[in-house]
C-alpha cells in the first residue's frame, strides 16, 4: 500500500473541548513539555499529538492513561506553537507543505530523542508511544530508529498517512485504531502478526468514529463521542500496560 492520508485530516476543525488538566509543564531544553501521572514511574509514554498541537484532549488522554494505570505520560510540544493552522482546511498541498517545514520525522527526532533522555533522567526504564493523526506516523517511524530498545510499544489511533512499509520497519508490538475515515489497515496488521511479537499486536476499527474523534475534533462534551473516545483510550492503556509493564490494569 502506498501512503494514505486521511482526507478527514485537513478537512475537519476542531471544537472547543471544556477540561482543565491535571497534570503541569516541565522544561525539555527549550521546549516546554506537558507531564501527568507518578513523577518517579518506572514506565513512561510518549504521547505525539495531532497536527493541531497541545489541545485539551490531548492533554485530558494524556491524564487518563497516567490515572488508568500509573504511567508517567510526557506530552511533548513538539510543534512547539506552530500547529497546523485551520483556515487552510481542506488544502492537501498546504498540509504537505506545513509537515515539510514544521513537522517532518527529520525535525521530530531531536526532540523525541531528547524527551527519552529526560524521562530516562527522571528514572523511566522504558517506555510506549501513543500517536494521534500526524503523531502516529511519526511514532512508528521514529521506533524503526531509535535503536537502543527504550521503545516497547506503539499505539495508533486514527493514525495518517499510512504505509505498509512503517510497518515492516516497526520493530515493536503496535495498537492500531483505525476509523471509517482510514485506510483497510489489515494488510498493515497482518505484517505486523508476521513479526516475532505478532501475537502482541491489536487491531481495532472504528468504523462508527471519524478521523479525529479521540484527539482535537472530538467533542467530549458529547455524550456518544466522549464514550467512543475513552473506550479508545482505554485500549490503548491495557496495550501499553500488557507490553510495557508486563500485567493487566
């Protein structure tokens, strides 16, 4: 399969979601970075927003993994206040031109290798990555180069761009949560079930959901999307606990 992005993924605006955090920032060098759960956790994740940046629900997934099961979550800012902006929706070359100049994998890998080697600092053994939208591709692509095993999972929710080629380089057990607005991602599973961690690896389609429901679009004041949208996060706790941590939560 040749990448695929979601229409949905410039087309959609976000809505305006009313959640106060729990958790604060901290300073990576000079990006700022959003931190919940247990300061001295052994197991961390590295959660990779969408193109719109550090939104609440962002930050609202972020503090329920850390609550769910005690994870140390850095969101880091990786945008770091240059977010897709909006007024462009619907304009496929102007998404491509903004990943160019802002949000490459060539411009994120400094700031991720960075945020390992603070969570390491603070005492983090290892940890998952969680990626929205953008944050999926650039997750699963990163894990193909960070080669010191400091990775353990990868979890995908309504992930753009997608290649079946991230998957051959991926060299951990992914989550992935497609929904109606993506791909047939069960070419991308099954090369991942062909790994020696396949029985590790979790597919779930959200065919009722669009692109964004869990992430900036998603309007959790609505009842039904607030459900979908913790089920989702929900998944995406238990992955991470059963392969980072090794038990159930």
């Amino acid at each position: 399969m040749a990448s695929t992005y979601s229409k949905a993924c410039c087309n959609t605006k976000p809505v305006t979601a009313d959640y106060t955090p729990v958790g604060s920032f901290d300073q990576i060098g000079d990006m700022r970075v959003y931190v919940t759960g247990p300061s001295n956790a052994k197991h961390a994740v590295i959660f990779a927003y969408d193109i719109l940046g550090m939104t609440p629900q962002a930050q609202q997934f972020a503090d329920r993994m850390a609550s769910k099961c005690g994870f140390k979550v850095a969101v880091p800012d990786l945008l770091q206040n240059h977010p897709f902006d909006m007024s462009l929706v619907g304009r496929r070359e102007e998404l491509f031109a903004w990943i160019q100049r802002v949000g490459s994998l060539e411009l994120m890998k400094g700031p991720l290798n960075n945020t390992i080697d603070w969570l390491r600092e603070g005492g983090a053994v290892d940890t998952g990555m969680v990626g929205l939208c953008w944050g999926a591709k650039i997750a699963v692509q990163f894990s193909a180069l960070e080669t010191s095993g400091f990775i353990k999972a990868i979890a995908q929710v309504h992930p753009s761009m997608v290649d079946d080629k991230d998957a051959e380089a991926c060299p951990v057990p992914n989550l992935l949560i497609p929904t109606k607005d993506e791909p047939d991602m069960l070419p991308y599973y099954e090369i991942l079930k062909s790994k020696s961690f396949g029985d590790q690896c979790e597919h779930y389609r959200f065919d009722g959901k669009f692109h964004g429901f869990a992430g900036a679009r998603g309007d959790y004041n609505d009842e039904l999307n607030r459900k979908r949208a913790t089920e989702a996060i929900d998944l995406t706790s238990s992955f991470l606990c059963k392969v980072v941590k090794g038990e159930s939560c």
